[in-house]
C-alpha cells in the first residue's frame, strides 16, 4: 500500500484534526536523527562560546560582548524554539497546545529581534575596527557595548509586548475554521509591512554596506603593506600574486557572513501562511551556523574549547590564562 494514499489525523481519535505527514520509517529516523544533531550542536556551541567568554579575561573585549550576547539568544533559540519547530515539520503537527504555541511565537519575536540586532552591532563593531582603527578604542568601549546590548534586550522585550499587546499578530488556532493541530501566526497588514522593513531590509542594507566598506578598505590596506614590505623589484610580482590570494580569502569569509544572513532571512521576507513553519525553521538554522562564523573561525575558540572539554577552567587562574598565544 501506498503510503501517501494512507490518511492520519494528528489526534487519531478526532477526524476534524490537521492531517499529519505520512513518512516511511527509515526516513522519519533519519529526519529526526539529523534534527537533533543541529540541535545540538547549536546548544552546545552556543553554551560553549557563552563559556568562554564569560570565563577568560582575555576575551572580556567589546567585539566579544557582542559575541557573547549573540549566543546567548541563539542558546535560547535552540532550547525554546528549535525542538518544537522541528517536530512540527517532521509531524506535520503542532502537539504542544494553544498555550504554548503563544508563548513559542512570544519568544520567536523576541530572540529574532536580538540576534538581528546583535548582528548589525557586530557589523559596525567591524566598520569602526577596520576603517577608523585609531579611534576604535575611543568609539567602542565596553561601557558602551554594555548599554547598547542591554538597550537591544529591552527594546526587543518592549516591541514583543506591544505586538501582542496591540494584537499586532493572530494566531490560526483562534479561527474556528482552521483544523486542531496547528500552530501559525500571522501579521495584520500594517504590521507585516512595517516588520519586512525593520526585521529585514534595514538590517539587510546596513550589514551589506558596512562589510562592503570593510571589504574595500581592507583590500586597499592589503596592497599598502605589500608595498611597503616588498623590495621594490617584486613590487609589481607582489601586487599580481600575494594580494590576490588575501583578497580571496577576505572575499570567502565575507561572502560566508552575508550568504548566511541572505539564505537564513531572505525566505522571512516572503511571509505566507502556507511556508511559515519552513521560514521559521531556516531563520532558526541560523543560529546552528551562528557558533562557526563568529566563534570558530576565531583563533582563541579552540584553545578555549580544549580547556573546557578537559575542565581546566575549574584551575584556579584558569580565567587568566594566554589564549593567543602559539
């Protein structure tokens, strides 16, 4: 018998319910094996990059605050929203109840709001590092990344009360027509509008352009320190082989940050009822990928790592140990 010919009910004792999905056995385990791996591992490499931060000194810097809060709020997401999306793609089904499906949108709204916000801190923490650098330790200090995060937390607190306040959103489970089972939330008009400008074409603009910037002014560094560095009968050598090689490297890890963004965030713009649950799934997959930009490809991470998993942070003046050095 075919499988997709086989009708069920995400309650099998009431017929009025959603139909849920209908999978072979060997593809729901590898469905849910998959699923839990990445959540997993944005748990673990969230928490892990929350630790280390926290923990050395070292790391106590403005740049690393905002790498700090950035996983915090996807350590969140993948404990509070992660799971539960996932199962509802899986199932077809939302099983949790009403209740929770409300709170699950209230914290959708609110670790959205942070990381996006998160996300431009670090791009302009960037900007100022690589394009004004004499001024870098004057414009971004730790007091002030201090407050801006703090101002971001609340801000994104003060925004999710409002929508839900104003009932700037619904959810499909007040319709009486909708079949039990379903967990979707829409915007009214006004609000999908204004949220498609905030939640993603300011924050889309202002991160390509600042990394842009950032891209031209460190390719224009690059060939001044080969210039200068080179003897002058390998000058015009150096300027064919060695920068090229550097530009691409610039232009690889550059193009990894906004592809993520992009591939993560351009589906939210889309917004139908009907790929709801998929968006939410893949602007919540960003947070898996999260660890790797902005904590892996960082040299201090593995040593860090290392001194977790062997539980040397537990050593007295563990937090003040060297991570930079070779």
């Amino acid at each position: 018998m075919n499988l997709n010919t086989v009708q069920k009910y995400c309650y099998p004792l009431d017929n009025t319910s959603c139909l849920r999905e209908t999978r072979s056995s060997e593809m729901y385990v590898m469905l849910y094996f998959f699923s839990a791996a990445s959540v997993m591992f944005t748990i673990l490499g969230n928490l892990l990059v929350v630790i280390s931060v926290s923990h050395f000194r070292q790391l106590h810097t403005p740049s690393n605050l905002i790498v700090l809060s950035l996983a915090a709020a996807d350590f969140l997401v993948g404990i509070f929203l992660m799971p539960f999306i996932i199962i509802q793609i899986i199932e077809g089904c939302w099983y949790f109840g009403n209740t929770f499906c409300y709170f699950h949108a209230l914290f959708s709204f609110l670790l959205t709001s942070v990381s996006i916000s998160n996300l431009i801190f670090i791009a302009i923490d960037r900007y100022v590092a690589v394009c004004d650098p004499l001024l870098y330790s004057t414009k971004i200090t730790i007091p002030m990344v201090q407050i801006s995060i703090t101002a971001s937390w609340l801000l994104s607190i003060l925004s999710t009360w409002a929508i839900m306040y104003f009932k700037g959103c619904y959810f499909t489970f007040d319709i009486a027509s909708v079949c039990l089972g379903e967990c979707v939330w829409l915007y009214n008009d006004i609000l999908g509008l204004v949220d498609l400008c905030i939640s993603f074409i300011l924050p889309c603009t202002v991160m390509v352009s600042l990394y842009a910037k950032i891209f031209m002014v460190a390719r224009r560094h690059l060939k001044i320190i080969n210039l200068v560095n080179q003897p002058t009968f390998k000058i015009e050598e150096s300027q064919k082989k060695i920068p090229k090689k550097s530009e691409r490297k610039a232009a690889k890890t550059l193009g990894i940050v906004i592809f993520v963004f992009l591939l993560c965030w351009v589906p939210f713009s889309l917004y139908l009822a009907s790929v709801q649950v998929i968006v939410n799934f893949l602007t919540t997959m960003n947070c898996c990928v999260d660890p790797i930009i902005y904590a892996l490809f960082y040299p201090w991470f593995r040593k860090s790592l290392k001194m977790i998993m062997t539980l040397e942070i537990f050593k007295s003046s563990s937090s003040l140990v060297n991570l930079f050095q070779n």
